[in-house]
C-alpha cells in the first residue's frame, strides 16, 4: 500500500514540477492548475500520514490484547483444574464445569471461555469439607478479581477492533485517493503528450513524469559538482539512477551528524542563499517507490562571507 501511495506522490511532484515550466505555461490537464496539485499533494500526504498513526495505535492495541489474552488464558486453564478437583465429587457442579468451553484461538474465545467461567463460579456452592464453609477461589484469585480481569480484557478487545475499524476506513480513503490521483497523473501525461510534440522541450517535461514505479531502488547518488558560485551560496549537482527524488544533508566540517537540508528535491540540482561562512560537507540520496539508494561520497563546499553592503 505504501508503496503505491509514494510512486504516485513522486509521479505528483514531478507533475508539479513541469506545470511550473515556462515551456507549460497554460497547460492545465483537467482543468487543474499548479495550486491544484500541489493541495492534492497535501492531502494524499496528510492521509498517508493518517494511515500511519493508525497503524501505530492498532500495533499498540494489539499489544496490550497480547498481554491481556495470556493473562485470562492461564487463569482460565488455573480455575478450570481447581474446580474439576474442589468440586470431583459433586456431580451437579461437575457437569457444570465440564460445560465451560475450551476453545481460545481468539482473543473473543478467551473473552468467552472466561464469562462462562465467571458464571460457574458464580453458582457454585461452598467448597466442600471446609470448616467454616468457604467460598471457592483459586490461591489468592477471587471471584470479584476474576471478573476484574474479564472486564479489562473485555476493554481491550474493544480498543482493539475500535482501532482496526479506524484503520481500515483510513485505509480505504487512502486508497481511493491513491486511484483518483494516479488516473489524473496518468491523463494529464496523456494531454500532454498530445499537445506537445516529441522533441520540444515542453514535452520533454512531460516524459518526466514516470507512469510506472520502478522495479528497483535507485542506484548509489553521485555529486558531479559542489561549489559556491557566489558568497553565502551554495551550488549541487547530482545524479542516481532510477531515484525520481532526492534527499540533501550537510554537515559542517568536524560536525558528527549530518543535518537533512532538502527533501523530495525532483530536480537533479539543488540551491541554498544565506549560507553562513563555513567548510560544508553534503551527501546526496536517491529515492523511487521502492526506497532509497545507497548515499553518495561526500562532497566538500566552503562558503565565504557575503561582501557587507
């Protein structure tokens, strides 16, 4: 699924990218302008990031059911031993318990097993031979506790399936949008193409725009240039094969740590002004829909200070 969301929001920034071209000026597929795009990339960002957090709180959901699950599971197996040995010789209990079922492979089964339990242990009378007559339990496990147990299992079951259903209604607007927007991707390369001829540079523009994901991760970034053009600049070039972005990191001189600069840059060069004075040092990524490419060397920039005015 993600990865199918991450191919169209490239195929949509590359799509942005060559509306903003002079040699497109006019050119709105669809009726849609560069605005238009760059808020269906927000929204497809925003619900990719909606499905995420979803996820998240399922993975945790399910987490604490985990838990939750084994705990009533051995106290299931625990009360339903100590009943069939307190209560051996009376028959009527006896069958009783026998009742109780013993299927768990859900957490709902467990959920059930422990109810009915519950309910046994409920109609029980006083263990036998005890002097005074004493109410049945397990060790220090009472029956009140017991139903403690049930009803926090039973509040996670719920959070549980609350959570799933959250995701999957998530899950399916992504997906819609997903569709929509790679349909209109694939028709605004199909005007475009139409409209333009091949060899122009406007319809160079337009073959940018990848229709397929590619079958492979970008190959390893190189910096083929790195320099600093004027004061308090900075000038790159770099390239990857297959990458349909980039990202840019830095670093000053001596630092550990490298800083990232620039995400999902679609052009195979990159520009920063208001550099501080300083010796840089920058790597370059590669990313497509099946992920990022090996990091490229490092290239090493210094920055002189702007002339005061």
């Amino acid at each position: 699924m993600f990865e199918q969301v991450n191919f169209v929001i490239q195929q949509l920034q590359r799509l942005k990218k060559a509306l903003q071209a002079p040699d497109l000026d006019g050119f709105e597929p669809d009726g849609k302008d560069v605005d238009d795009v760059s808020e269906s990339l927000t929204t497809l960002d925003s619900t990719k990031t909606a499905l995420v957090n979803r996820q998240v709180a399922l993975n945790a959901a399910r987490g604490d059911i985990d838990a939750a699950v084994a705990d009533v599971h051995d106290k299931n197996i625990s009360v339903y031993a100590a009943m069939r040995s307190v209560y051996r010789r009376d028959d009527a209990s006896l069958r009783a318990i026998r009742r109780v079922p013993k299927r768990t492979s859900s957490p709902r089964q467990t959920l059930v097993r422990a109810e009915v339990t519950a309910g046994v242990w409920a109609a029980l009378p006083e263990m036998p031979g005890t002097t005074p007559p004493a109410t049945f339990k397990v060790g220090a496990l009472t029956l009140k506790a017991f139903n403690a147990v049930i009803a926090d299992l039973r509040s996670k079951i719920e959070a549980s399936e609350g959570a799933s259903s959250e995701f999957e209604v998530t899950q399916a607007g992504l997906a819609a949008l997903v569709q929509e927007q790679g349909s209109f991707v694939s028709a605004a390369v199909a005007q475009g193409r139409a409209h333009y001829a091949p060899g122009t540079p406007a319809r160079q523009w337009i073959d940018t725009i990848p229709l397929e994901p590619s079958s492979e991760a970008p190959g390893q970034a190189e910096i083929t240039e790195a320099t600093s053009p004027v004061a308090g600049t900075v000038h790159l070039e770099y390239q990857a094969a297959r990458a349909t972005s980039f990202t840019i990191r830095r670093r000053l001189a001596g630092e550990v740590e490298f800083a990232t600069v620039a995400t999902n840059v679609t052009a195979e060069s990159w520009d920063a002004i208001g550099v501080a004075p300083g010796q840089y040092q920058y790597i370059v990524v590669g990313a497509n829909s099946r992920g990022e490419g090996a990091v490229s060397a490092i290239a090493t920039v210094s920055v002189a200070a702007a002339a005061a005015a």
